[in-house]
C-alpha cells in the first residue's frame, strides 16, 4: 500500500516504473509531493470561494 502511494505520487512528476528501477527515487518523491501538496491548496481555495 505504502509502495502504491510512492509510485502514484512520483507520478506525478513524470515517473514511469521500469523493470530495472520499480521504485521512485528522493527527487521523483518530492517532486511529486509538491506538486500533490499544489494541487490540494488549489482544491481547498476552490472548494471555499465564495462570489458574493
């Protein structure tokens, strides 16, 4: 499960598993996580505008 979510978020930027590399690396992790972290701020700011 754990594995999942490391190769779903490095995804994210651009990370495609290969059979000589399955998992991400730090860079691809982070890269990934910031870009995740980017996204859910944007939701939130979504989800909370109000036009008034």
């Amino acid at each position: 499960m754990i594995a999942r979510f490391a190769v779903d978020t490095a995804r994210l930027a651009v990370f495609t598993p290969a059979r000589r590399q399955p998992m991400p690396g730090t860079k691809k992790l982070w890269e990934g996580y910031m870009l995740l972290s980017l996204f859910v701020e944007n939701y939130r700011a979504g989800r909370d505008y109000k036009v008034t």
